[in-house]
C-alpha cells in the first residue's frame, strides 16, 4: 500500500518537472515568434525599398530634358 506522503511527493514533484519544461518550451516558442516578428519586418523594409526604387526610377525616365 502507498502511504499519502509518498502519493504527496510525486504529485510535486511531477508538477515541478512539467512546470520546468513548460517553462523551456514558452522559452522556445517566444524566441521563435521574435525570429519571426524580425524576418517579417525584414521582409517588409525590403518591398518597400524595391518599390522606392522603382518609383525613383520612373521619376527619371520622365525627366525631359531642356534641349
């Protein structure tokens, strides 16, 4: 028979464990949605650089000139 102490002892020690490792996965998790967050930002200022480019460029094509 298992006496309470014992039954009390592995309920906790069950709870710390997976509260260790839930703790390592958010970890896990938070870091991969700041990578994420970053390369989408990234990304973004990218496209918005090849679009000001792009603008800048047909900008001078239109240029007439005075001659």
């Amino acid at each position: 028979m298992v006496n309470e102490s014992e039954v009390k002892d592995t309920i906790q020690v069950a709870t710390d464990v997976t509260v260790d490792h839930l703790g390592r996965i958010a970890s896990i998790i938070a870091g991969a949605v700041r990578d994420i967050a970053q390369e989408l930002g990234s990304w973004a200022n990218d496209i918005l650089e090849a679009r000001d480019t792009a603008q800048r460029s047909r900008a001078d094509e239109t240029v007439v000139d005075p001659e």
